[in-house]
C-alpha cells in the first residue's frame, strides 16, 4: 500500500473503527485481502476504485453481511462511558417490489419507530416529515415505495440512515440516480454531518471530483489498498492514474476549489505524527445497526 501523506487530523480518542488485515472471497475467489485502516469519527472517508475492486464487498464486511477474516474493531465512549457503535447503512442497491402499498411513511415509523404503521400517529408524522426534510424528500411521506424513482428512494433511505444519529454512517454508491443539483445537496449534507455530529462517514463513490472537494481522506482500492491518504495526493499516484487516467486533476481543482477545500487539500509540511487508532484496556467487539 501507498500511504502518500500522514493523516494531520488526530484521532479524538472517543469513536473509531479499527480495520485490521481484513479479507473477504467468495468460494476460490479472492475478493479482498490485507486491508488495514483507521476510521475515526469527525471524517469523511471516501472509497475509490474500479468496478469488481471489492468496494461493496469491504463496506458490506464491516456491517456484517458477508463473512471475513481478519478484524474489525469498534470503539464508542461517551461521557466516560463504552457505549454499542451505532451505525447506519445505506446499500448500494434495495430490491422493492413495484407493486408493493408500502407507503414511505410506514417503511420509516417501522424501521426506525418500531411502531404499528396501521395506526398513524401524529407525533410519529412529525418525526418522520422532519427527518426527511433533511434531504428534502418531506414530500414523499405518502407516496408508496415502489412508485419511487432511484434518486427519491435514496433520499428516503439517507433519511432514515441518519435519523438515530449515527456514530458511523456508512454508504454505498448514495448519489446514483441523483441528478447534480442532489449531488451537491448531499455532499454538503455530509459536511454538515461530519462537522455538527462529529460523524465517521465511510462512502464508496465513483464521483471523484466531489470526492476531491469534499473527502478528508480517499482509499484508493484494487482487491487491496492501493494508495491512501489525501485525495489531492492520492490522486497524484501512479496506481491512480492507471486506473482513472482519463481524470484531469488540475480542471476539478479549478471547478470545485473554494476557500474550504483549499485550506484541507492544499499539500503542506507537518510534523504531525500519523493518526493512530490504537486502544487502551478492553475492546468493544461489536456494534448495532
């Protein structure tokens, strides 16, 4: 792996993710092998690759859907105290029947309200209108799921990702089917989450010139981790450009620079140590969805 800069940023100490030569295959085929990282609440990580590198794959591993070797640790302290991780998934794809009378409504008060969606209930109306005000999808509260085009249905599921407040949110492919105006409304959601919640947010992307303005860190991933740490400087490798050769660099500075992403990409000196994720006593060996 190339690690191409130190991660200035430091670890807060009070949630973090530790990924440790975690390996996934599908009978003969090895589909991920050796993947080593630290993700730590406050940050946005971004994943990068081809398709078949085993993006899904890791994000996937780490919610427990598909077996793997290796470890994966999590940690959560709040007020002194070791707390469940909680995390919130949106997949890259979710298989709905078209002809299903599941309103938005009654996916949201089941998944994240644990109530009966028989008797609708004002207070729980309240909630969910609010918490989908968030990506602005308010207005799809009674629409039923499966006349949903592939962008609202994402908005509702973002919604519900974020309702419970997340320690880390983990997201597949989000903005497929958004259109740019939606782009630019989650990615700046995903800043305000970052910088208001003190969220880990961990997004597999194929849209890399967001990714460039708005990633703290970039894993560039081919089965392995390819390169790792800044996009401005991941993006300068050798492995980078093999890959996505055609990515001029220079032309989504020009189009997406402004006062903030300067100030996070500009490459700089420092002597900061590289950020550790390293443990003290007992490790919290699991977390909940």
């Amino acid at each position: 792996m190339e690690i191409v800069k130190k991660i200035s940023k430091k670890a807060c100490g009070l949630c973090c993710i530790k990924v440790k030569n975690l390996g996934v295959r599908y009978g003969d085929n090895v589909v991920l092998q050796d993947i080593n990282l630290h993700i730590h609440c406050g940050s946005i990580t971004a994943i990068i690759g081809k398709n078949g590198a085993g993006k899904s794959s890791f994000v996937r591993a780490i919610v427990g859907e598909v077996k793997h070797t290796g470890d994966i640790e999590y940690r959560n302290v709040e007020n002194g105290d070791k707390k469940n991780l909680k995390i919130g998934y949106v997949p890259q794809n979710l298989n709905i029947d078209k002809s299903t009378p599941v309103s938005v409504y009654d996916l949201f008060a089941s998944f994240c309200f644990n109530t009966p969606v028989l008797f609708k209930s004002k207070k729980v109306t309240d909630k969910v209108i609010k918490a989908l005000k968030v990506f602005e999808a308010e207005d799809l509260i009674d629409k039923p799921i499966g006349t949903l085009s592939g962008g609202q249905l994402q908005r509702v599921l973002l919604s519900m990702a974020i309702y419970d407040e997340p320690k880390l949110l983990i997201l597949d492919e989000p903005v497929s089917g958004i259109d740019t105006n939606g782009m630019k409304l989650f990615y700046d959601k995903m800043r305000y989450l970052r910088d208001n919640f003190d969220m880990a947010i961990l997004i597999v992307s194929h849209d890399l010139e967001y990714v460039y303005k708005y990633a703290d860190n970039v894993l560039l991933l081919d089965n392995t981790i390819l390169a790792n740490g800044s996009a401005a400087d991941v993006y300068r490798t050798k492995a980078f450009d093999e890959i996505f050769g055609g990515f001029k660099l220079e032309d989504a500075a020009k189009d997406l620079a402004d006062e903030d992403f300067i100030l996070r990409h500009e490459p700089k000196e420092t002597d900061d140590e590289p950020f550790d994720a390293s443990y003290v006593g007992k490790q919290d060996k699991g977390g909940e969805k």
